[in-house]
C-alpha cells in the first residue's frame, strides 16, 4: 500500500490483497478528520488518471491547453516532434538584442511542469530552451514556438 499527502488530498493505492487495510484506514481518517472516500481517482494535483482493468494512463490535457492558450498557439498546426534535429542553440553575443516580442520565460517554465510530469518526450527540447531564459534570441523563440506546435 502506498499513501501520498499533499495538504488536504490523499491518494492510496493498493492491490486487492491490502483492500481491507485501505478500508480500516479510511475509518480512522474518517473519524478523526471527516473524510470521504471518493472512488476511483479520476485526478490528482491537475494530473488527469484513467484506469481501465489492465492499464492507468495520466495527462495534463487541461494544463496543456492552457499553455496553448496563454501563448496564442491553439490552432498552430502541430509538427511530429517538438525540436528540430539540426537545431543548433547558442547564447547571444554580448552586442545583440533579446527577442522580447514572446512571452519565452513563461512559455519555457509552463512547457518544463508539463514535461517534468506528464509528457518526458518534450524534456530535451525544453531542457535546451530553458539555458536562454534570460536573454532568447529570434532562433531560441521560434524553436519554443514549434515546441508549443
């Protein structure tokens, strides 16, 4: 059985050998604290769960619509993978302006929850991203730009 506790949610999860120790639980939670069992976990902390008999799934797709929302990219046609292969980042030269035009901090801070989370696939590209954070150049914003693709 494990237990997890973030300020007022629980989450158990157990086999069906230990269902029974997971119900002497809840009774001592429920009557020191008044607490409800709710039932299968359909979410945990923004992270959606979906369970059929032989498998869990988790996703963010609300969070991930947010971020697409937040950076005007809904209806951006998506791409295949979210870096280029040949995609070469240097930091900008000490006389060279930032791009400022893009919201880039926000964007890469919001992409690295989602992909520390749900989505490992966008890690590398945002792992790159997030070394220019304090100063991106044109080339830095057009790559976050197909990552949000």
């Amino acid at each position: 059985m494990l237990v997890f506790v973030y300020v007022d949610d629980i989450l158990v999860t157990t086999d069906d050998e230990a269902k029974k120790c997971v119900c002497e639980l809840f009774g001592a939670l429920d009557k020191a604290y008044g607490i409800k069992d709710q039932g299968l976990l359909t979410s945990y902390l923004g992270v959606e769960v979906g369970q059929t008999v032989d498998r869990v799934t988790i996703r963010q797709s609300k969070y991930a619509r947010e971020i697409l929302e937040t950076s005007r990219y809904l209806n951006a046609h998506a791409v295949g993978n979210p870096m280029e292969t040949h995609a070469r980042l240097v930091p900008l030269g000490k006389d060279e302006e930032s791009d400022t035009s893009f919201s880039y901090r926000r964007a890469t801070v919001m992409l690295m929850y989602l992909a520390t989370r749900t989505r490992p696939d966008l890690a590398f590209a945002v792992g790159q991203l997030s070394r220019f954070v304090s100063k991106p150049s044109a080339t830095h914003v057009g790559v976050v730009k197909r990552v949000l693709r």
